[in-house]
C-alpha cells in the first residue's frame, strides 16, 4: 500500500529483487521498469507531504457523504482531484464548517489521490496551529530552523493544505508571514486548500468570523485565491459514529 511508515525501509522487491528492472520476456534481454518503482515514487510522495498518521487512510472512497452537504464537497474534491495540475490560476478551495464534519478528510484525500493517480507536483499537509509555533519558535531560538528554511516549502509546493485556519489567533507579527506566504502562493499560482471551522456569517452571532481571526487583509485575499465550499448543517460524523 502507500502508508508504510516512513520509517520503514521498503523490503525487496521479489518480482525484479530490488533492481528496479524485470526482463520483457525470460529469453529476451530487454527490460522494462517494475511496478514498484511507481509503488516506491508513491510512498516517497505521500512520506514527503507530512500527512498526519491519523489522516493517512483518508481518501474519496473512505468519505462518507450522509448529506447533500457532504456529497457536494466531495465532489468539489474530485473536480479538483481531475484538474490537477490543470486548475484555473491555481485557484484552491476554503473549506468551512464545524469539527468533526470530515473537512481535513476530503482535504487530504486530495493530496492521496493526485499522488495515487501519479499526477505530478509536490504535496504537503501543514496544520496552521503548529505552523504558528514554528514560526515563533524560529525567532525565539537560534536552534531551530531559520524562518527561510522553515517557510520555503510552504512557498514552493505544488498544492498545500493549510489546516485548521483561524484555530489560533495569530499575533500582527506572524500575520505579516502568513500574508507573505499566502500572498506568494497567489502570484505564483499556486494552489491552496484550507480548512477551518470558522465562516464569514456564523450561524451564532457571538461566534468570532474568519476574518476576525486570521485579519481582513488574509481574508481578502483568500477570496480571491480559493472557492468556498461551506459545511453548512453537516453534523459531526465523529459524534454520531461513538
Ligand atoms: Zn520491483
């Protein structure tokens, strides 16, 4: 399969024992490349995008559309899935709704499937949260990562996945970077997917907006750079399974 730990060096392969090549025919000497070496390149993708074991398993098969709601954005997924690497201006999605509702899922699923189906770019998963703190920590201690270093993939990737936007509130200083990062990906035409729990119009007035929590200027430009697709009434499918 895919998932294997990246920790875990890929066993021999019987079929061309571990040279990558298996002859044509038994009494010909002409080669042709093995299947696991797609199967390697995969697993070296998935290892490189960073997906969170929790999320590994995630893919289009495995989301389960209980509503109107869901079905939509998964089907959102796949036009994006079919695009790639294709999307106009490398336009991404906002995807917006509770927890629980399986936005990291589809999110992910995304990433599985443009590197199953052998479509080319790189892939990565960041979850915003621990961005913010690497990000800080970087300033705070000379140890860790410089901020270029830190940043570089998160500007260069083909398609990134910022997860769980808004879940914590960003001081000016780390705003001015996100904004730096988020503003290069769009003149880049580079495509984004974000998640986050938070929506423009909440359905409860006390709720905090999306733009309260990243800045007016971040939002603004999320709007031009990715379509929004809202989980408006989807309830918590973990709640529901327990
Ligand atoms: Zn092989």
């Amino acid at each position: 399969m895919l998932h294997a730990a990246a920790s875990t060096p890929p066993a021999t392969c019987p079929r061309c024992n571990g040279s990558g090549w298996i002859p044509v025919s038994a009494d010909s000497l002409r080669v042709e490349a093995c299947a696991c070496q797609g199967d390697l390149r995969r697993q070296q993708r998935v290892v490189a995008a960073s997906i969170p074991k929790r999320y590994e398993h995630c893919t289009l098969e495995t989301f389960r559309e209980k509503s109107a709601v869901l079905r939509n954005a998964k089907t959102r997924i796949q036009e994006l899935v079919d695009l790639w690497p294709h999307l106009s201006e490398g336009r991404g999605l906002l995807l917006m709704g509770g927890c629980g509702v399986g936005k990291t899922h589809l999110a992910v699923a995304a990433l599985l499937e443009i590197i199953r189906s052998g479509k080319p770019g790189r892939m990565l998963f960041s979850n915003f949260q621990d961005l913010i703190q690497e990000i800080q920590a970087s300033f705070d201690n000379d140890q860790v990562p410089s901020k270029s270093e830190l940043l570089r993939p998160l500007l260069e990737v083909d398609l990134l996945v910022l997860d769980e936007l808004g879940s914590q509130k960003p001081t000016t200083f780390v705003q001015d970077i996100l904004y730096y990062v988020i503003n290069t990906r769009y003149n880049e035409e580079r495509a984004t997917i974000f998640t986050t729990n938070y929506f423009d119009r909440p359905a409860d007035v006390k709720d905090e907006t999306l733009e309260q929590r990243i800045g007016t200027r971040l939002r603004s430009r999320l709007a031009e750079m990715a379509e929004r697709v809202e989980f408006t009434g989807a309830t918590d499918h973990r709640r529901n399974t327990l």
